[in-house]
C-alpha cells in the first residue's frame, strides 16, 4: 500500500549546497510550475545569503540541520560534494524530508546502501537526480527500445570527455573531494548503458590514467552482459571527446547526438530510413527531473520507476569495480 501523496500546492523544495551544480537545479526548478523554491542551506551565512538572493528564496539557512529541521519542506535537493552525499541524504531523511540526490549517488555502493536503508526503513522518497534519464528526448528513445525499432539491442557506445585545467585542490582532482572522471561523468555513461542493456553486465574490463593527484584523468571500460550485448565507454576530464550515445541494434541503430547528456536531438536508422526528431527544451533541462520528482511525491510513491533505487545501487557497484580494476580508492573509503 502507497503512502499517503503530499497535498501541498506547489511542491515546497530546500536546496543543501550553492554550489554550480545547485545553481543549475534552482534555475530549472523556476520552470516547474507546480514547484517552489522555499529555502537554501549553506555551511556559511554568506553564501545562503547570496545564493538565496539571487533566487529569491524566502528562508536562507547557515547550517544544514537547519535547513531540514524547516517543518515547511516537502523534499530537499542535495547538491554537496560526492562524499558528502551520504550524510547529507540521510540527515535529510532522518528530519522526514524527501530526498532528490545528485549524481554521483555515493562515492561506493555500501555508502549508497546506508542511504537506501534509512529512506526504505523510513518510508520516504528517495532518487538519485539523473536528469538525463527524464529529458523528452530519452523518453522517446526508451519508446523506440520498447517497440522493437531497432531489433535487438546489441551494442552502446557513449563518451563524455571535457578538458579541464589542472587544479590539484578543485573538485575533479581532489580525491578528498571524490575527484576524478569517473563520478563526475563517467556516470552519465555508464548509467546510459544501464537504461538500455540493464545495470548487471557480468564482466568488466577497463583502463586508465592516473593522474598526479591519484585521479582518473581519463579512462575508457567495456561491459559484457549475459546475452553477449556490449558497452563501450569511456570518460574523461583532461579529454574532451565528441559526447555522443548510440545504440545499435540488429535492425537498426539511434543516435543521442551531442551533447547527450542534456541531449535535444534523436536519429533512427532502420535500413534505408531515417527518421530525426528534436525536443527542445524547457527550461535548462533540470525542471524534468524536478517534475518527475512531483508526481511521485503526490501519488505516495517512495521512488521513480524511472531511476529506481536498485538499479542506481547497481550502478555505483559498477563504479566500484572498475575502481579496484585501477587501485583507485578515495580517503574517505
């Protein structure tokens, strides 16, 4: 039996972080109709205050625990660093609040663990804000892998690459900060492959550099799945690479062009025919996700059949292995 739906109108959303990434999710949540932007958290009264004035958010808190103590939120979007996705959700859950956490999920797959047993005990909501997965664009490809449009599914290829300039203390070097390519875009993916061929491949192989500061730089993996399907994928951020997904099936093939994280333009080949769609978007492309999240909390549900827990576990689990395949471990682990 569902939980009782929140009844509130709009839904009342609190933001943990001001980071760039909170930034992105603020601005696409002021497209959500049905949303509304009620409070931010900060580690510091400065940044809650700039933060919420540049977004004109009517409660502006100093600490997190303020933050989810407000009695006036229905969910809480955590937008912290990778380590501290952990105890940031499970602060949230254990006030009552929802939870939309931002990806990476964890840093490994038994923090990601500690966070699902808290939302299941406490019967909350719980997500893992994978925007990609709720663009209109994907939406319709999941459509097409559903109807057969391409055959069977033997084949995903998917890069996402960009150069960033060496910063040893910056987020994507610091391992303190669970730096690296993997977490930071590696998972958009691998969490691509996930969607299509599902989130169990039986073998794994892989290679990367590995920086001056104990990062991957750059790296590529394959994964095997039972029925002989494969992905191959690759990440990086010193790299930029051309940020296309594809999947290839035995009667045809579609193409996320780039970039397809945030992708607006779909093709379907089959034979001879060619079929290219676009679907703008509204808003930045975080308001999908944002809505998504809505429409669960109001029918009760305590996850997405979009991007469902389980399969989001998996996911860090796959991260994990590639890891040991390269001696990659994080202080905080």
């Amino acid at each position: 039996m569902n939980p009782p739906g929140i009844g509130s109108d709009p839904i009342r959303w609190g933001i943990l972080g001001t980071g760039n990434i909170a930034r992105q999710f603020a601005t696409g949540l002021s497209a959500v109709e049905d949303a509304e932007l009620a409070a931010v958290g900060s580690r510091a009264p400065a940044t809650a205050e700039s933060f919420g004035k540049q977004f004109d958010i009517p409660r502006r808190y100093a600490t997190y625990e303020e933050l989810v103590a407000d009695p006036e939120l229905d969910v809480i979007y955590v937008a912290s660093p990778h380590p501290m996705h952990r105890d940031n959700s499970i602060l949230c859950l254990e006030a009552g609040k929802a939870v939309l956490c931002e990806k990476s999920f964890t840093v490994n797959a038994a923090m990601a663990d500690d966070v699902i047993g808290v939302a299941r005990e406490r019967g909350l909501f719980l997500m893992e804000a994978m925007w990609t997965r709720f663009l209109p664009a994907v939406i319709k490809i999941r459509q097409w892998l559903e109807e057969g449009a391409i055959g069977d599914v033997r084949m995903v290829q998917a890069d996402f690459g960009f150069r960033a300039g060496f910063n040893p203390t910056g987020r994507l070097f610091d391992p303190a900060l669970g730096g690296g390519a993997l977490l930071d875009v590696g998972i958009y993916v691998i969490s691509f492959a996930s969607m299509v061929l599902g989130p169990h491949p039986e073998a794994i192989e892989s290679t990367a550099e590995i920086g001056a500061t104990g990062i991957d730089e750059q790296s590529a993996f394959l994964l095997r799945y039972s029925g002989g399907e494969i992905a191959v994928l690759s990440c990086g951020v010193r790299t930029s690479t051309p940020v296309e997904a594809l999947i290839i099936g035995t009667e045809g093939r579609i193409r996320l062009h780039a970039p397809f994280y945030r992708g607006t333009r779909v093709t379907l080949t089959s034979g001879k025919n060619e079929t290219q769609l676009d679907f703008p978007l509204e808003g930045n492309g975080y308001n999908y996700q944002a809505m998504a999240v809505g429409e669960c909390l109001r029918a009760g549900e305590l996850e997405s059949e979009t991007m469902p827990l389980d399969e989001t576990r998996a996911i860090v689990d796959i991260m994990d292995r590639i890891r040991a395949q390269w001696g990659v471990k994080y202080p905080m682990e």
